[in-house]
C-alpha cells in the first residue's frame, strides 16, 4: 500500500501498532501497575525491560499518539507519562488477552487474579476501570466517592502475592 | 524465571506465545478467510508474508499447540492445517484488536466491514462463530441447519468490496 501499511486490515493495523511485545507490557504497567515515570517502568517491569528499549518504545507509543508526557505537577523536574484515550480503550484488549493466557499458558497465581477478576467483571467493570484511567491520565473527574478499580484489582494482587486470604 | 518465561503474567505470557505479528495474522487468515493450506495462506495473504516467514510461523505455531496439520480429506497428498481450541478462542481478542483497529487507525472499508460485524454482534456472534469453527477445524458438528457466521461475514465483505449494496 502506498502509505507504508501491509495493509488496511483492521487487525493488520493494531498489530502493527501493538504488535511489539514491550509495547503492550508498557501500557499494561501504566494501566495495571499505574507506573508513571521511565524510573518505575524501568525498575519494577517484571519481564526486566532493558532501558535502551524502553526509552525506544516510549518514544515509539508517543509518536503513536498512545502516550504523552509532561512535567509531573508533584516534581517539575521529572516527565510523568499518561495514556491517551485509544490506549485506554486497549484495556478490553488486555482483560481477553489475560483471560486467555490464564485458561491456556503456565500463569503464576499472583499475577493472575487481576486477569481473573477483570474477566469476571466482565465489560461494566472494563468501563468502570477506563472511567478511572481516564481520571487518572486525562483529569476526567468522576463523581466524588466512586469505588476504583485500581485499588481493588491491587489489593488482591498484594493478597494473593503476600498468601493473605482475599477480603 | 527459571521456566525460560519473562514472568507468569497472563497478558506477558499471552504476548510471549502472540506477539509476532505474523502469528496472529496467520490465525486470523485461518479464521476469517478459511484459509487451510500452505498456498493459500502464502498467496491470499493481503500483507504478502514471505514463504520462510509462514513455515516457520507454522511450525512455531503447531509447537505451541494452535495448530495442527493432517492429511487433506479430500486429497491426501496435501497437508490441511486447523486450529485447535485454544486457537479459536482467540477470537474474542481477534474481535476486541479489529474493534480497536477500525476505531483508532486508518482502515480500508472493505477489510473493516467484518470488524463492523463481529463488534455490532459482541459475545453473542462470537460465541455462534466459535461454534462454527469447532465444526470446520475440530469436527464438533452443530444442529443442521444453522447458520454460517463466516458466510454471512464473507458476504459483507464481498459486497463491500465491490461496492455492490449490502442484502
């Protein structure tokens, strides 16, 4: 095709796009882990991303318009990273693809609940987490006192991680 | 880990297994277009993948148990490839990529028109069209007389093609 893409093949597109391994594991940390800085994705990335190919795909997800960054308001020296909206509608993305990891691949329990409990929320939980995610990266505000998602899906993260019995 | 995987996360070990885009186009080729032979796959490909490129990717593929190759049925000298169950409940995600895709990318109408169909018909469709490939690639048969998801998909996009009005 003469602008540059395999083809026009919706599916085609987002592999294209997403296609890269780190790339989605970057948004799933920013979502998940709500890692926003270079420093936190760099040190707490569990597949232990190398920094070079982090700076790289940061750069990439940016030229995508799936990330932007900004001079954290907390710390004006440091650059704070946020989704945009499309890469926060990769988030039913991410629920199907944990979901189908968890039934078919070798999970570790700990870092399988989130997938869990997402895939039993089903999609109004997925809204109620994008609602959130669009609070937290985009200062859509929701009503005061909304329950968030976050904190629920890191609870039994931390729960089944330390053994505790889930609440 | 010591288990050769980055980590036991369900999305990362999701994209250890699917995160080359030639995979899951392959599958998608298989799903979408029926598509059961070497051939076929080589020369209908809409992104031109490259014969060495597709072996391999098939190879990888049966190793991890997407796929299978027997004899043709209809003509035993050829190889028939299938999708096995994991496979096919790829498609949910395949849904949510296309979905995602014809939002957010710039798509050709005659390959968006079945992301259209399969989003517009959610679970539902997905679940009648899962059904249907249980039948074609694992000989799960369904009730006579129930209707193909795949025709009814191949058609849009055909009309769609040729701009000739949808039925």
């Amino acid at each position: 095709m003469s602008d540059g893409h395999r083809s026009g093949c919706p599916i085609n597109l987002s592999l294209e796009v997403l296609g890269d391994k780190w790339s989605l594991l970057i948004i799933r940390d920013m979502m998940f882990g709500n890692r926003r800085h270079f420093r936190a994705l760099l040190t707490q990335s569990e597949e232990g991303i190398a920094s070079n190919i982090l700076a790289d795909r940061i750069a990439k997800l940016s030229e995508l318009g799936l990330i932007t960054s900004a001079p954290d308001p907390s710390h004006k020296q440091r650059v704070r990273l946020s989704l945009t909206e499309p890469a926060i509608q990769l988030l039913p993305v991410m629920a199907h693809l944990g979901a189908w990891g968890r039934r078919h691949l070798p999970v570790s329990p700990d870092l399988a609940i989130r997938a869990q409990l997402l895939e039993e929320g089903g999609p109004a939980l997925w809204d109620e987490f994008m609602d959130e995610l669009r609070e937290l990266h985009l200062g859509v505000a929701r009503p005061a006192g909304t329950p968030s998602v976050l904190a629920a899906l890191t609870a039994a993260y931390l729960a089944q991680k330390e053994g505790a019995p889930l609440p």
